[in-house]
C-alpha cells in the first residue's frame, strides 16, 4: 500500500470512528497499532470515552474531546450569567 492509499484508508476509518463517537456522545481515543501489522482497517484501535475521561493507558493515543469538556474547564467555578 503506498501513502496515498494509506492515508485514504486512515481518512475513511477517521472519519467513520468520529461519526460514530458524536452520536454517542463521547471523545475519540485512538492510536496506530504496531508497525509490524500490514496496513489495513486493521492498523489503528480506538476507544469511546466518556467526556473529560483521560486517555487509555498505554503509549501514542491521541484524544479528540468532540463533546467540547476539558478536565480543566469542569474543575473551574461556573462564570455568572452577563445577563
């Protein structure tokens, strides 16, 4: 498989695990799987997490926070209402 199909490939799994993700209303966990797999659907895993939750355990995952919570927003004191 060269890049550019590789890369058609992680754009299509991409794509359909962060669909998959906002209507279920999570954040996406995922990271590439071990470079000795043959690049298929196959070479990245991935992990539905609650909003806010951390990452899996283990190295390389990237987190994308669809449902806009941050850790570090929730733990602040709500702003007054500028009303």
């Amino acid at each position: 498989m060269n890049i550019q199909e590789h890369l058609a490939a992680f754009d299509g799994w991409l794509t359909r695990r962060i669909e998959e993700a906002h209507d279920m209303g999570k954040d996406l966990a995922f990271r590439d799987m071990a470079d000795h797999i043959e690049m298929c659907a196959q070479a990245w895993e991935y992990s539905l997490l609650d909003p806010g939750q951390l990452a899996p355990q283990g190295e390389g995952w990237s987190v994308y926070r669809l449902q806009g919570v941050w850790p570090e927003f929730l733990a602040q004191p709500a702003a007054p209402d500028a009303r």
